[in-house]
C-alpha cells in the first residue's frame, strides 16, 4: 500500500542523516543491478532504502532505511541534473551543504514496498524533488553557473623513479618527444574529466630556441609562465611526484595564472602504498589517488580565477593588414573567433586593397582584445598589434 508520510516525520528522518555520505556517492556510480534505480522523470527518484535492525529495534531499523533512501535520492537527482563534471568540480560542498540539508528541497515522498528480517530492513520508496527550491538552492551556491571555462593547463611536473632514483622531466630536453610519464598521463586523465584542457605537448611543440634557465630541474614561477606562454596555456602547473623512504607516494603542485601573472594555489597530498598484489600496480593506483584527491581542491580553485567578470559587450572594428592569402585570412579568423577568450564574433565589413576591417564583439574593451591577441602564440605567422588614435585595432601580418 502506498503511504504518504508527513513531512514533519520526514524532516525529523533526515536530519538524523549524518553518516555514510561517502557510500552514498558510491551508491550513484556504482549501484548494483539489484537495487537500480528507476524514474518517471528527473525530479521523481526510485530508489532503496537499508536500516540495520540493531537489538530488534525494528522501528529504529525502519526510520534509517527511510533516512537511507532519502539520501540516495536526493544524490540520485543531483547526478542526473548536475552530470558528472559538475558533481566532480563541487563534490565537497554538495556531500556537506547540499544533501544533508535538503529537507525542503523534497516535495514528498511515497513508501511503496518494506521487507524485513532478523538483521535488514528494506524500503521501496518514490521521491518527489522540488526542482525550483532545488535549482534555487545550487544558483545561491553557484554549483549550477560554474561551468569549466576552456583552460589550457601545461604540466610542469617531474617525476622520482622509485627503482633508480632517477629524474625525469621533459623540459630538459624539449626537442626530444621525451614520453608522457605516468604522472602527467594521470594529470592529463584526471583534469580532462573535470573539463580542462590539458596542453598535449607532445603535439604542440612550439618552434623556438630555450635558455638554459628554461630547461633547468627547480622552475621558478617565471620560468614556468614562461613555457605557459610559449606553448599558449593560460595555467601552468609546477610541481612534483616520488616515492618516499616509507613507501608512500608524494605529490606537491602549484597553479600559476599566466595572465594574470599570480600563483592560484598550491598544495600536496601524501598517500601510503598498501602492501598487497603487485608493487607496479600498487605504485599507480596510490599516485592516481593522491593526483586525485589533490586535483579535486585545487579545480575549484583556477574556476574561480578564470571566470568571467560580466563585462560590457563592446563592438569595434579591426584592421588586419598585411594578409597573402585567403588561408592567412581564415586562419587569423578562426583563431580570433576559437581561441581569443571573450571574443563573441568576427564578422567582414570592409576590403580594400591592402587590407580587411573586421567587426569584433568582445566581452571588453579593444584594449583588453589586443593585449590577449598579442600574447597568443600559435599564429603560423608573426603579427604586430596596435591600434590607431581613433581606437581602431589593428593585426598586421609580417
């Protein structure tokens, strides 16, 4: 028989939840096919419930499986209505001041089938999510604005071999197509799920001479950037993993703004090497661990520094001179249109002879679009950038 529970019961079920929001989560990606969940629509969850029966409080039992349910819903709903990257980027807040604090968030909720035992209570229960308190409750928090804006991240992060002690990071030898090491294939891995874009430096060698200050071990913050502006990164990632004497893995990274030529945050995670099955083995999935745990406190944190302040759409025209071709021109266009953050359109006005004026909308003004069009640097050309005294932009191809 279906029963509709009062809500003053359900608040009192719910805030008793104060454990288990770790399992919770691993019961939306990993819910076995026994207790799959099922759904009308996003905002109605079928999901169920366990309690213990703990010296045959059975009614004790009942309230948990209840409770239980209630939190596996409420983490139901928001895996399907956040996604993953979303529930990746804001995992600590929603396990700590999203779920166990949505009591008014559900509309109702319906038992549909209880079965019990000696040790188990079970509940089939339907869950009704208020979408509109939900949606308000994630926008005050920021959780559903917070968008992966397209950052280009390079990995500046050697690597201690265990076995031979040995060093390896590719910097010191650019040219050379040196391998990804394990650590930079789990960075690359990990920040590619939670939406960044990870420079492939294997593919985007840029074609310049280095100082030798650039290829030495300990990059300071300058040095970095440095390479972050070679390779046209917006976020350089210093850093270092290895193997300490106690047999745990070792990870220290830093996160430096290029533009605005400040260090976003750094931290370090340090996680002991369980002692069964194969070392190799072991060695990966601890340092995928550590990279993981690390990497979840520091991607809030570079959001944060490249979200968009809400600037004034501006419209103004520019000048490109000097093109030899229809390819430059595409090229120059495309670039604009794809790579230049902020820039909204590219629209052709005039052609003249020696020249094409374009009309740029940006999120900014003209001075701002110039300075980030002459810190790219993945033009297949050279340019000069300028801009006249009637504030005209002007690209000029040399």
């Amino acid at each position: 028989m279906n029963i509709l529970m009062e809500r003053k019961f359900f608040k009192r079920s719910f805030l008793g939840v104060t454990f288990g929001f770790v399992f919770l989560f691993g019961f939306v990606f990993h819910v076995s096919a026994a207790e799959s969940l099922e759904k009308t629509d996003m905002s109605e969850i079928l999901v169920i419930g366990n309690g213990s029966v703990i010296r045959g409080n059975v009614a004790a039992a009942r309230d948990a499986a209840i409770s239980d349910a209630l939190v596996k819903g409420v983490a139901q709903y928001l895996a399907l209505y956040l996604g993953s990257e979303k529930m990746i980027n804001n995992f600590a807040r929603l396990i700590n001041d999203v779920i166990p604090k949505s009591g008014e968030e559900i509309e109702n909720y319906n038992i549909l089938a209880e079965e019990k035992n000696d040790r188990q209570y079970k509940i089939l229960v339907r869950i009704k999510v208020n979408e509109e308190l939900m949606e308000e409750k994630l926008s005050q928090m920021g959780i559903i604005l917070r968008d992966v804006p397209a950052i280009k991240l390079l990995f500046l992060v050697y690597q201690k071999d265990p076995e031979d002690g040995n060093i390896y990071y590719w910097w010191n030898e650019p040219d050379s197509n040196n391998p990804m090491t394990s650590t930079e294939l789990i960075l690359h891995r990990i920040f590619q799920e939670r939406g960044f874009d990870p420079v492939n430096r294997l593919l985007n060698l840029p074609e310049e001479t280095y100082s030798d200050d650039l290829r030495k071990l300990d990059l300071t913050d300058d040095d970095a950037m440095e390479w972050g502006r070679l390779f046209s990164s917006d976020v350089v990632i210093l850093g270092k993993s290895e193997i300490t004497e106690d047999e745990r893995v070792f990870v220290s990274l830093k996160t430096i703004d290029i533009e605005k030529n400040n260090v976003i945050s750094e931290d370090f995670q340090i996680e002991p090497i369980e002692q069964s099955g194969m070392k190799d083995r072991q060695v990966m999935d601890t340092l995928e661990i550590a990279i993981n745990n690390i990497v979840t406190r520091l991607s809030p944190a570079i959001i944060k520094s490249f979200e968009e302040i809400e600037r004034e759409i501006s419209l103004f025209e520019v000048e490109f001179r000097g093109l030899r071709s229809l390819k430059q021109l595409q090229i120059l266009t495309d670039s604009l249109k794809s790579d230049i953050n902020g820039v909204k359109s590219v629209i052709q006005k005039r052609i003249k002879r020696n020249s094409i004026t374009v009309s740029v909308e940006f999120a900014g003004d003209v001075d701002m679009f110039l300075d980030r069009v002459k810190k790219y640097a993945k033009f297949p050309f050279l340019i000069d950038v300028s801009k006249t005294e009637e504030g005209k932009g002007i690209i000029e191809i040399r």
